[in-house]
C-alpha cells in the first residue's frame, strides 16, 4: 500500500515541479522581452553617436554630396504617391540592378523623369537550385520601353545606390496585373 501511494504521489510532485518551473521562466523571458522605447532625447543622443562613427561620417558625407541630393530629391518626387499608394506611371529602363547590387530581383524603371530602381526582393527557392518557386515569373517577361503602372508603400536609400530604391508592392501593364506582393503573415 506504502508503494502505491509512493507510485501517485511521486509524479505529482514531479509534474507541479515542473509546472512551476515553466510559470518561472515564462515570467523571466517576458521581463526580457520588452525592452523599454528610447525617448526622444534618448534617440537623438544614439543617432548623435552613431554619426561620430566612421560609418555615419561617411553617411553624412554621401547625404550632402550631389549625389546624395539627387538621391533624395528623387524620393520626394514621388513622396505622394507613395504616401497615399496611388498609381505611378514607368518606363522599364533596364532589365538588371546596377552591378554589385544585393537587393535581389528588380529592374530600373524611369517615373516623372527620374531613374529609381525597382525593388522585388530576393527569388525564394522550393530547396532544388533548378526549381525556382517564382512568384517573380510574369516580371521576367518585362523588356525594356515596356510601360508599367507600379504601386509602393515605400521608398528608400544607401549611399551603395545612385538611385532611390522603390519597393514594388504592385505592378500592372497593359491593364493586367502582372504582379501584387502577397500580404505578411501574422500581423503588420
């Protein structure tokens, strides 16, 4: 009888141990997890840092070079359309990003007078290097003069680029969409 009640009573014991060791760590790994938001002095300081270092000299540099103006004058061209997500007229200009680029697969593409690059992200693969899983695969049938009507929630920069770098959520010819980036998973 003694055994039986050792047999119950003993994974019980191990089981709350567990339990509770479990409510532990989860309190623990919440604590960590939510980092208090810098304030706004907070962040100034860390950028103000940041832009004493090597690399954020060299930014500050690029940002008031020619190059660098014509960069952002660029973006504030087509600013509204990107804020309100409203369609923009463009000429394919080239089939390729400029050399040495890593933001995967895009094309240049004139809109108002200006070059942008235009931004895809990278190829995914089904895991065999011959099969591609390209939801890319009507933007490869693009040539060049080809006249696209394009949508992008964003516009960014890198001093790496001569161009602003359009993110293509959306892209029509001929009145047929040719692609539409699928939404996130999962939230935002």
């Amino acid at each position: 009888m003694k055994k039986v009640i050792y047999a119950l009573v003993l994974p019980l014991v191990v089981v709350s141990g567990l339990v509770f060791a479990n409510r532990e760590m989860k309190n623990e790994t919440s604590k960590k997890s939510t980092p208090k938001p810098l304030s706004a002095a907070e962040m100034k300081a860390e950028r103000e840092k940041w832009e004493a270092t090597p690399e954020g000299i060299k930014y500050k540099k690029w940002e008031a070079s020619p190059e660098g103006k014509k960069v952002f004058a660029g973006e504030a061209k087509i600013r509204k359309y990107i804020s309100a997500f409203t369609n923009m007229e463009a000429v394919v200009t080239a089939l390729s990003l400029p050399p040495g680029s890593r933001l995967g697969f895009g094309v240049m593409a004139r809109i108002n007078g200006d070059d942008y690059i235009l931004s895809f992200g990278p190829e995914k693969s089904d895991g065999n290097f011959f099969n591609f899983n390209n939801e890319f695969q009507q933007l490869h049938s693009l040539k060049v003069n080809d006249k696209i009507i394009i949508r992008s929630h964003s516009v960014s920069h890198a001093p790496k680029y001569l161009y602003p770098i359009v993110s293509g959520d959306y892209v029509e010819r001929d009145n047929k969409i040719i692609y539409k980036r699928a939404p996130h998973k999962g939230g935002c």
